[in-house]
C-alpha cells in the first residue's frame, strides 16, 4: 500500500492539465476572485460529491458538509460559512441537499450507537422525535428516507432562522433557500419545495413542504402495503405492482 499517496497526486496533475486544456488560463483566473452564485450544505457522504452531481466547476459552488447535513444554531463552523456565504460572497442560493439511505440519519432513526457521533445525530433523532407519530405509521422500508426529507426540511428552517440570513433578509438583500433530497440510487436531485426569500415566508414554505412529503410518504406507504399484501399470480410469481 502506498503512504505516499502519489496515485492522488498523478490523478490531480492530470486533471489539472486537462481542465487548463479545456480552458487556458482557468486556474489563473480563479485566482482573482471567486463569486460562487450557491452555498451547498450537504452530507458529508463520499458518494454525494457536491459539485459534480450539479455539474459545477471549481470557483461556481460554496460547500459545507458534515455528517446528516445539519445546521446546528450553535455550530460555528457553520454558521461561519453561511456568514461568509452571504456577507462576503453574496451568494444567490443556499442549498440544503439530504440524501436517501444517508447512514447518519439511518443510526439516528434506529438508535444505532457508533460513538461520539451520537451526539451530533441526537438532532436527528430531535427531528424523528418531533414527527414520531407520522414516522411510526410508516413502514420500516420507508421511514429512514421519510427521516432524511424531514430533517432537510428542519435544517433549511434552521438556516432562515440564522441571524446571518436573517439580517440579510432584512436589509433587502437576495437570498434564496432551499431544501433538496439526492437519490444515491438514481443520481437525480430531487427538490422538496420549502423554497425561501423572506422571514415572512418560512412557515407556510415548512408547513406546504411538510405536508408534501407526508403526502408522498403515505402513498408509498399505501403501495408498500398493497405489495405486501397482494395474492400471489397464476405463474407464482408475487405482483410487482
Ligand atoms: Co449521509
């Protein structure tokens, strides 16, 4: 095994050399300034690479990542990115991006311990804990993703809630939040409509994206159900729909 790591750095010199191909004097203009339009917020997963599932190149997107895409009002950490994001960078968009069977909110759902990272998912387990009742009507299949788009839901709250975005609202400034889900099976973002752009805003966007999701979730629900329990065909088989 290599402690070198050098196989990295030939992929980062061949990729530094086709993007400088692709685009003479690429790097040398990021160089003067970066002026990212959106702040990405994100798992820290490494199957959910933030600028490649937009097609973002290096200098376009502002990314924060950590474990269950959280936004913690005392995280400093984040709240300095947001801060920066909106103060300094003046981004358009801040995205709050939850992914299927994200393994954070799975140990947090089902109580899984795994160390000191329990104390971190204990917000994740705040949020399954505000919608237990919805959640325990769901079918075990179903519940870790229903978890995921709720706590998207909760984090995109917490981040109209800052005082940075906030503020920023409140002198006229433009910024737009939202709240999407990524399907690690299918590649494909998904946006679950809590879209913000003003404090005035917030509950009726939570409460439409909330029912939303419990809209959708109770129908996937019905069709679990109906699976499970449909006769078996002539052939055997078990009905597929
Ligand atoms: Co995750």
């Amino acid at each position: 095994m290599s402690t070198d790591l050098q196989e990295l750095f030939q992929s980062n010199r061949a990729w530094a050399a086709k993007t400088e191909a692709r685009e003479p004097g690429f790097f040398t203009r990021l160089l003067q300034q970066q002026s990212p339009q959106y702040l990405w917020i994100g798992c820290a997963d490494s199957r959910v690479p933030a600028n490649d599932l937009v097609g973002l190149l290096p200098g376009e997107l502002f990314v924060h990542r950590n474990v269950a895409n959280l936004l913690v009002h005392s995280d400093l950490n984040a709240l300095s990115v947001i801060q920066y994001a909106v103060d300094a960078l003046k981004v358009s968009h801040i995205i709050v991006v939850g992914h299927s069977n994200c393994g954070g909110v799975r140990a947090a759902m089902m109580n899984q311990r795994a160390g000191l990272v329990d104390n971190w998912l204990r917000h994740v387990q705040d949020v399954r804990d505000a919608h237990e009742g919805f959640l325990a009507g769901l079918h075990e299949s179903l519940q870790v993703n229903a978890l995921v788009e709720l706590n998207v839901l909760e984090q995109a709250r917490n981040v109209c809630r800052t005082t940075v975005v906030t503020d920023a609202w409140q002198r006229g400034q433009s910024v737009v939040v939202h709240g999407w889900v990524y399907g690690l099976h299918n590649g494909l973002l998904e946006d679950l409509r809590i879209t913000a752009t003003s404090a005035t805003e917030v509950g009726l966007a939570y409460d439409t994206a909330l029912a939303l999701v419990k809209q959708r979730y109770r129908q996937q629900q019905a069709q679990v159900l109906a699976d499970t329990t449909a006769p078996a065909t002539q052939n055997g088989a078990l009905n597929a729909d």
